[in-house]
C-alpha cells in the first residue's frame, strides 16, 4: 500500500508540473498582454488628459485677460470719472475713490486700482491691502510719471488697452517682498472733447491665476507649467525656480537652461505633444493681447523705461503640463507589483486545484491500471490470466499468419501440488505456485509469455520456435527448475511438473486447436509417469 502511494504521489507531481507550466505559460502570457495592454492604455489616457488641461488652461488665461479688460472699461466710464474730466468737479474724485473701494471689494483680484493725471501723478487710489482695501490719502498718492506702465499707457490711443509683462511688483526700486507676481492693465482716459486727460490702471495679482492654473493638475500626473517667452518659468512645481529673469541668483533657472530641445520644438511647433528622454510634454503658446491690445517689453528696474514695444504675436506664454518619464515608470512598476501580487495569488490557488486535479487524475489511472491487472492479470503470481492469455496467443497467432512465422506452446500442470495443500496447507501451496512462476520466468526469453491458467494450470506461448527440438529443450529446462524447488522435497512430498508441447503450423492451425493439442501432450506426460515433457507429434505416434 506504501508503494502505491508512493507511486501515485510520484505520477501526481509530474503531472502537476506538466499542468502548472501549461497553465503558468498561458498566465504569464495573458498578464504580459495585459500589462503592454494596460500600459499602453494609460499613457493614451495621459496624453489625452494633459492636452485636454493644457486646452482648459488657455480658457482660464484668456478668460481672466477678458474679464480684466471689460472691469478696466467699466472703471474708465464711471460717472463720477466723467464729472470730473468734464466739469472739474474735485468732489467727483473723492466718489470715484468710493466707487473704486466698492470695486475693490467686490473683485479681490485688483491689488491697486487707480486713476493717474497726464503728468503720472496718481488722483485716486485703492490699495488691497492682503485682503482689507483702502482708500489711499491724498498726501500719500504718488508721482508715477516715470514708470514705464504710465508712460507706454498714456502713448496709447482712446479704447486701445496697455498689457504690461507678467513679472514681480517692484516697490521703492527693488522686489516687494514676499514676492508678488503683478499684471497692469492700463487705457488711456479722454474728455468729451476728446482730449487725453490720464489713465486708469489695474494691478492684476497674479497669483490668483497661477494658482487657478495650479489648480487644474491637482487630480492629474501632469506638472503645470507657465512660461514666459524666453523660457522662463512663471510658474513651476519648483518655487525657487521661477522668476529668473527677474532674480539674479536664479538667473540659470529656466525652462530653456534645463531642456534645451524640448524648448526648440515648443518654441518652433508652438502647440502640440512631445515625449523625450525626461517624460511627456503636452503644450499650448498663449497669444492673449486681442488685436486693440498693446504691451511692452516693460522694465525690471522699477524707473527704467521700457525697451521696445509688443506686437501681440510678441507677447507670448507657454503653458505645459509635465508628465516626468518617471512618474511613468513608477505606474507601471506598481503595475507590474499588482500584476505580480495578483498572478503570485491566483498562482497559489490554481496550484492547489492543479495539484487535486493531478492527484484525482493519477489516481483514477492508478486505478484503472489496476483493474485492468486485476482483469489481466493473476493476483498470486502476478503472470497473466487466462484472460489476458487468450488474447496475447490471438496477437502472436495473427502474426504469425501474417509473416509466415512459427510459434509454439507449452501446457504445464504441477504434480504433486495437491498433496502439497493437503498436507501443508493453502499457505505452503500458495508460496509454491509463487516459487513455480518465478522458476519459469527465469527459464524462458523476455517475448515469450507464461501464463497462470487457474489452478495449478500453467500455458507458456513461445513466440517463436525454430524446431520441435528447441521447444523440448526449453521444456526440459524448465522441469530441471521446477523440480530444484525445495519446499516439496524437504516435507517427503515428490513434485514436479508435466509440461505437452504443441506448435504452430506443424501441430495445429488455429489458437484454440494449438491449446487442445498442448494439452493432450501434457496428459500422454502425466500417463509416462508425471514429471516429463511431450512433444504433441510424439505423443500422437
């Protein structure tokens, strides 16, 4: 029983290895095809996103420059404005400041609202203050006839729009600090005569829409970027990064310095994608001075005049969102881990079943085998039934037939055996019948078959004989090792065994005519006295 499970649980491990590497070959496949699948499928889905912010990114900029020029117009045609330009009524400033407060107020972007005379002298101003806007006392307005905002709005004709560059507030010659990043909107201001009788300007607070900006990449891998003609950074995950080209010691920071050829393509291309070697690139050149819109290069010195003039093509930013190539390959590493968790998981349960299944399958062919044995073979012995007998001396028969082949058979009964059983029981005779087969397994070749016909009844089916007298000397062999058994000999009991030989074509012309006359042979060897062996050709003379 220990041997049969051995065997079962050594078939039932090649089998499972066989089933596991099928099933692990087509896992293995499957997940590879879904993690290119999959791969692929996200940085589709990533460049679709990235472009799509980018595109909602320009709305945002264009809107606010829209809404910044439509509030800038309503100021400039304030009633209170025209009552003083056209009446020089003094009070109408004062409600003016009142109504720019209001304004003020109610936007929470503007950081100054103001109205400047034709000489920069500010007559009405509105500071915001972090939040809490005031009025600006008369004795605390001031000259701003020599910044370049003033001076490049007031050139400007009536319903034409000043745009000054996006850079850093500049208070008192140096960097307000902490740093604030500042749009001035400007248009010039005329009578009802038409004569030009100062400016009105906004101070946009740009962080209100760089973190609009910022705002849009919040749920997304993509960094957004803002830049600005030169490739400096406007905006940057990096704060320290931005405003270089007004910070000395940032001076090398900028988008141009840290990927050249990324920023040759989007300069020279302007909208589009873009995968380098660093990651993922998705970009939009922002062109945001309508055709009644001017700009200048402006001035980073806070009295320095403006170096040249901005046609609207000039006057550019770039927004980019950044996918790094790292970023990327962080997904798909966590893909491949998850892929890995999850094949390693559905590994482990497969195995299980894999291997009942193995064992369920072993064991029904262990089973098989052994009732096709039991069907085919004897228990005792192990030698084929007569069953199985049967049919091996059929399949020797038909080829012989078929290559003109000779084949002989030998009938063998024991003498002597009952007595065996009498006098020493079942046991003793059993143990003998096992001796008797194994003596003649030894004497015959490895084609020829021995059989167990039932009883003490044995047939050996020569598969092929060349001579009568090669068959009897086989015969004679195999009395010589039967009767060397010792058993019989030791308890007084004589033993031997009566063997008839019969062969085909000379002797008989079919199986069953072979096994009749074998047999009679075997009784003409029992009636000379036991113990002998007879030809059938002899025995019939």
């Amino acid at each position: 029983m220990k041997r049969d499970n051995f065997k079962i649980v050594r078939r039932s491990l090649n089998l499972f290895f066989l089933i596991f590497l099928i099933i692990g070959s087509v896992l293995s496949g499957l997940g590879a095809a879904f993690y290119r699948a999959e791969a692929e499928t996200f940085f589709t889905s990533t460049i679709a996103q990235e472009h799509y912010r980018v595109e909602l990114m320009k709305g945002i900029t264009e809107g606010v420059f829209a809404e910044v020029v439509s509030d800038l117009f309503f100021l400039g045609h304030q009633d209170e404005l025209s009552r003083y330009l056209n009446q020089g009524d003094p009070q109408a400033l004062s409600v003016l400041a009142s109504e720019f407060l209001a304004f003020a107020t109610l936007k929470g972007v503007y950081d100054q609202v103001r109205f400047l005379d034709t000489t920069g002298k500010e007559l009405v101003r509105v500071n915001f203050n972090g939040g809490a806007p005031a009025i600006v006392p008369p004795e605390e307005l001031q000259d701003k006839g020599k910044r370049y905002y003033f001076t490049d709005t007031l050139a400007l004709k009536a319903g034409e729009v000043f745009v000054s560059p996006f850079d850093l507030n500049i208070e008192q010659g140096a960097l307000e600090r902490p740093l604030k990043p500042m749009i001035r909107f400007g248009t010039p201001i005329v009578d009802a005569s038409g004569e030009k009788r100062g400016i009105v300007l906004l101070n946009y607070l740009g962080d209100f829409l760089l973190d609009r900006l910022a705002s849009v990449s919040v749920s997304g891998l993509g960094r957004t970027m803002l830049l600005n003609a030169d490739g400096y950074w406007l905006l940057s995950s990096r704060k320290e990064d931005e405003w270089g080209f007004m910070i000395d010691a940032r001076a090398e920071r900028s988008f141009a310095h840290d990927f050249p050829e990324e920023w040759a393509v989007i300069r020279s291309h302007g909208k589009g994608q873009l995968q380098t070697e660093h990651g993922f690139f998705a970009f939009e050149t922002i062109a945001p001075l309508a055709p009644d819109y001017r700009s200048s290069t402006g001035a980073t010195v806070a009295e320095n005049p403006s170096k040249a003039w901005l046609d609207a093509d000039d006057y550019v930013w770039f927004l980019i969102s950044y996918v790094p190539s790292g970023l990327v390959k962080d997904h798909d590493r966590r893909l491949l881990i998850r892929l890995f968790i999850f094949g390693f998981s559905l590994f482990a349960v497969i195995s299980v079943g894999a291997w009942y299944l193995a064992l369920a399958v072993v064991r029904r062919r262990v089973y098989e085998a052994q009732l096709l044995e039991l069907a085919h073979y004897d228990r005792l012995t192990g030698l084929p039934n007569r069953t199985l007998f049967f049919d091996r001396i059929e399949r020797i028969h038909a080829n012989a037939v078929r290559y003109s082949r000779s084949y002989g058979l030998l009938y063998l009964d024991l003498d002597g055996f009952k007595q065996v059983n009498d006098s020493l029981g079942h046991q003793a005779g059993d143990r003998l019948l096992v001796q008797v087969s194994e003596m003649l397994l030894k004497g015959v070749r490895t084609a020829d078959t021995v059989s167990r016909l039932g009883g003490d009844e044995f047939a050996i089916i020569l598969s092929d004989v060349s001579d009568p007298q090669g068959a009897l000397r086989l015969a004679e062999k195999l009395l010589g090792l039967v009767r060397g058994i010792q058993d019989p000999a030791r308890a007084g009991i004589p033993f031997g065994v009566s063997i008839g030989i019969a062969l085909y074509p000379t002797d008989a012309t079919s199986p069953r005519e072979l096994i009749l006359h074998a047999d009679q042979a075997m009784y003409r060897a029992k009636k000379r006295g036991k113990n002998h062996c007879v030809l059938y050709s002899e025995a019939s003379i």
